[in-house]
C-alpha cells in the first residue's frame, strides 16, 4: 500500500504524526486587519450604493442616465469585491518538510512511482532546448530514479524535439550525479550555468573541474540542438532509422509516433527514469482537442507503461510543478466503490484494448499487473495514442480532461472539486521549480485573453459552477472562486471611467454635490480661502 502522505487535521497546525513531525504543516495565516479593512470598504461601497439608490428619482433627465450607469458599475464592483474578499478571507500556508518523509518510510522503495508528463507543441515558437531543459531538470529532482518515467507529448511530431532529447539523453548520465553529488539548487542547467561563475573562491578544485566539463558539454549541446533548429534539419550521421516514422509526416497528418530515449528496463535503483517521447496520431478531420487531447493520450500511454499512482504534469517551459493530482483512474476506483467491475461498462467508458483494461482493472482491485513485455507495451502504447481510440467512449467527457474548454486546467479542477477531491496550493521556500513567463506584450495579451474566454467557457457551460454547487460537490465558496469573473471586469471600469467625461461635456455630474447646492458650497470655499489667507497674513507678519 501506497504511504499516507496526507495531512491530518488538529487545529490549526495539522499533524500527521507527532512522533516523525508532519511531512505538510496547514498553517493559518493571520488576515484580521486585511479583512476588517476589506470589511470597512465593503461598508463604505454598500453605503454609496444606498445613497445613489435613494436619491436616484430626484435627478432627471440626462443626469438620471449617468446616475443610473453609475449605480450599476458601482453594484459590479461591490459584486466583485465580494468575490475578490472570499479568495482572501481564510488564508492558509501549506510547509512541506521532504526531509521528513523518509524517517516515516522504511526504505526509499515505499515511495510510489511518479508518471511526470511534459507537454510541447511547437519546435519553432517553443524551442527544444528549453524543453531539454525541463525534461533534464525533471531527471534530476531528489526521488528514486527507478520510481520515474517522463513522457514527453510532441504535439508538431517534429524529428527537432525528438533529436534534442536523444541528445540530451547522453549528457542526463552525466548531469544526474553531478546534481547529486553537489546539490546543485536550480536543476535546469541554463540556469544553472547563467547563475554560477567559476570565478567563485569558495570553490574547490575538484569542483571546479567538474563544473568547467559540465558547462562545456551543456555548451556543446545546446549548440548542437540549436544549429539543428536554426538549419530545421537533424545533423546526417542522426538520420537513422529511428528517424524515418518523422520523415513521412505533414503537417497535422501523421500515425502515432512513441519512442523510448531512456530506458531503465530493470527499474534498477542505480539506473536513470524512463524517457518516453509521445506524438498522438494526427488527422486533418479529426479534432485533436489542444493540450486536454495530449494529456489524456499521455495518460493512457503512461497506464499501460507504467501506470504509476501518481501523474505530475510541466509545461515544456515551466521548471515548476502545476497541480499534482492522483491519477484520474484512481478516481474511478473510488466512484464505484466497488471491485466487481462490470466489463462491458469499463469498454465503454475507456474504450477497447485489453490491456488498457486490465491496468485499470489492476487499480480496481489493488493488484500489479505488469505481464507484458517492454516490446508489447510501446505496441500498445501506439494503438491507445490513435486519434480514433477515443470514439465512442467517455474520454473527453467524464474520463480524464474534459474537452469544452481551452483552459483545461480550469475545467478539470472544476470537474475534480464538483467530485468531491480537495488540492493543496504548495509554494515551498525555496521555490521546487522556476518557470518561463511570455515576454512580449501581443504574446501576454493573447495568453490572458486565452485564458479569460477559458474561464467564461466554464462558467456558461454544462459544467457551470453555478450548478457543480447545486447539483454537486462543490462547496459555494469555491463556486465563488471560479465566478470570480476578472475578464468581464473592463465593462464597468471603462463605463466608469467615462462618466466624468460625458459629465463635464454635458455639464451633468454623476457624483453627489457637497452640501447640497452651489451657494453654500461657495459659501464655504470663500470661507476656506479667507481663513487661509488670515492665517498666512499672521505667518508673514510673525517673521
Ligand atoms: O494544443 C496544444 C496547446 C498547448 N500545449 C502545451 O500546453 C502547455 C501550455 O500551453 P501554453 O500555450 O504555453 O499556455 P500557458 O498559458 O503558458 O499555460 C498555462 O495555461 C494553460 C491553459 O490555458 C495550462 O495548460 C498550462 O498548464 C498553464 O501553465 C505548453 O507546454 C504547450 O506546449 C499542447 O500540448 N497542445
Ligand atoms: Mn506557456
């Protein structure tokens, strides 16, 4: 049975074991001031509201427009203030301490198996040598190499990714135990390299030495990978075999393509994690659906390969782990509740190849079944990553990543929560991963609005967090977290901030007059500039 990495609940601080010390702290992080003051302009917002409601009838006209514009902008920012409020009211802070974990284990062997996932799509805008970099900086995280498998989903299919790590394959044996054996921090070696000089004293020679010969076979091979994508070819003496199912394909039309870079075949102890390069079957007509197509191919490749308990997945140019779910067969298990699984249901909900099934029959039941050949598996392996393997089935749907929205992070984690599974947002200190961020404005600008179409896509659709609370698991302050609703937000901001314009071309006002009427506020002004010049008149004649 799998170690119980879970944290349990006794106060504020959660324990898991007294004894060990816990392996996660949930800590409540103190927001009484942040929240009186949210509260106190919650009052204020809600006490302007009321005055513009109330004396809404006195204005007339072309002021009884702006008044009422302005009430409702106002009523959206007090909607989303409340939004904004119920992310922030009960803070919490999760600490890890990896180093306990194995006091509570009694060999490293207890720890379960870990299926990390790389998704890249595109050679040319995201450039293989940063994909070599997650994938090298993956290799060489703190965990039994023989409890690893990276699989790295090629959307292009391009022979460039494929070559990049085939090269990248020679130098993983020797960056490993160098990271190893030095505790390198960041494990990505271009930052690595950009980071550390070899001008530090507090090095010593041995060190330096290894370093010098690291930096320079990076160099070598960053070079490499690089002439290849600047020239789109692979270097002549590469072009073997391996690389003729790449030499057939067009763009978006081909079979699938799985090759197996690194291989640890006895899951030896002393030997690398699994590197397994995943390019899905293509077809012009067949929809492919974006990265929740690739994930939930990966997903049956891993399971029949594999089938670790637990799934990680990095972008190709985040160093920095996501969300780490069970894997979503897991859950599965627990929704029937039952080990009698009825055949003829798993066909239809996974679709037909038996030995797809019997991975997650071997879940149902708690057993390993791992029979088949090494040879076998990337057979398999090939037939589940066809674009037609999913016809007919539940994947897309209720199996695996949904696919109604382009933000498949946002629906899954609705669909998983709907369900009833909690997550933990984990930033430990120092930070596990480092990740690449768009550059550029128009490459920003389409990634938020990718992302806030993604997130209207949700809230309209079947999967409508409005009904997840109704009808499902979801609890309404995590409803209100996914109607936080920041892409509609520039509808009222810029409505409001037209109003004084309009205001002052048409000599309305669409704010309340101080003191009611003009003369006593001049009245007051005159008073105010009288007073002051009095008091500056007293100054001068002090001095
Ligand atoms: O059809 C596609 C499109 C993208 N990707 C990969 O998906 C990842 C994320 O895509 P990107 O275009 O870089 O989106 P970002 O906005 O940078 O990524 C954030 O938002 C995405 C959802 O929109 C999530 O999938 C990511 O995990 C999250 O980091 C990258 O590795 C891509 O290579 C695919 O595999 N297939
Ligand atoms: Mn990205």
């Amino acid at each position: 049975m799998a170690p119980n990495f879970s944290y349990q609940s006794s106060g504020n601080i959660h324990r898991a074991e007294e004894e060990d010390g816990a392996v996660q702290e949930r800590i409540k992080v103190n927001t009484t001031y942040l929240n009186a003051f949210s509260l106190f302009l919650f009052v204020l917002l809600l006490s302007f509201i009321f005055y513009r409601f109330s004396t809404l009838s006195v204005h007339k006209g072309l002021n009884h427009v702006i008044w009422t514009l302005a009430l409702a902008c106002e009523t959206c920012f007090a909607c989303l203030w409340i939004l904004s409020m119920n992310i922030r009211w009960r803070m919490v802070e999760y600490r890890t301490y990896p180093n306990r974990l194995l006091k509570r284990l009694k060999s490293e062997s207890e720890l379960p198996a870990v299926d990390m996932f790389v998704t890249t799509a595109d050679a040319l805008k995201e450039p293989p040598i940063l994909t070599v970099n997650t994938v090298l900086s993956l290799l060489a995280v703190d965990y039994p190499l023989n409890k690893l498998a990276c699989y790295v989903s090629d959307e292009g299919a391009s022979p460039l990714t494929f070559y990049a790590l085939t090269e990248a394959a020679e130098y993983v044996r020797l960056w490993v135990p160098f990271c190893k054996k030095h505790g390198v921090g960041v494990r990505a070696p271009f930052i690595y390299f950009s980071e550390t000089s070899h001008n530090c004293d507090s090095f010593t020679s041995e060190f330096l030495t290894e370093w010098k010969k690291m930096k320079s076979e990076y160099d070598e091979l960053s070079r490499r990978i690089n002439e290849a994508v600047t020239s789109k070819s692979v270097p002549y003496p590469n072009m073997n075999e391996e690389f003729a199912a790449f030499s057939r394909i067009e763009g978006g039309d081909h079979p699938s393509i799985i090759k197996v870079i690194v291989e640890n075949r006895e899951r030896s102890s002393g030997g690398l994690a699994h590197v397994i390069y995943v390019s899905r079957e293509k077809r012009p007509k067949h929809p492919h659906h974006y990265k929740a197509g690739a994930m939930n191919v990966l997903t049956r490749v891993s399971a029949v390969m594999t089938n670790a308990p637990i799934i990680m997945n990095v972008d190709c140019d985040i160093f920095k782990p996501l969300t780490t779910y069970e894997e979503l067969n897991n859950s599965q298990k627990y929704k029937h509740g039952s080990n009698e699984a009825n055949m003829e249901e798993l066909i239809n909900r996974f679709g037909y190849c038996e030995e797809l099934l019997r991975s997650i029959l071997g879940i149902h039941l708690d057993k390993a079944g791992d029979t088949l050949s090494f040879e076998r598996k990337v057979e398999v392996a090939h037939i589940v990553a066809g674009c037609k393997y999913e016809n007919n089935t539940y994947w897309g749907h209720q199996v695996g990543w949904v696919y109604v929205s382009c933000t498949e992070d946002l629906i899954l984690s609705l669909k998983l929560f709907a369900a009833g599974w909690r997550s933990v947002y984990c930033t430990p200190k120092p930070p596990a991963f480092l990740g690449c961020a768009p550059c550029s404005g128009p490459e920003t600008l389409l990634q938020q609005r990718r992302w806030a179409a993604g997130l209207l896509e949700v809230v309209v659709g079947r999967h409508s967090p409005l009904l997840s609370a109704i009808t499902k698991m979801l609890k309404i302050r995590q409803c209100l977290a996914f109607l936080n609703l920041w892409a509609l937000r520039p509808i009222p901001e810029i409505c409001y901030s037209i109003l004084p314009a309009i205001s002052l071309l048409t000599n309305a006002h669409f704010l309340p007059k101080w003191l009611g009427n003009r003369r006593s506020q001049s009245n007051v002004t005159m008073k105010f500039l009288e007073d002051i010049t009095y008091y500056a008149k007293r100054f001068r004649d002090n001095i």
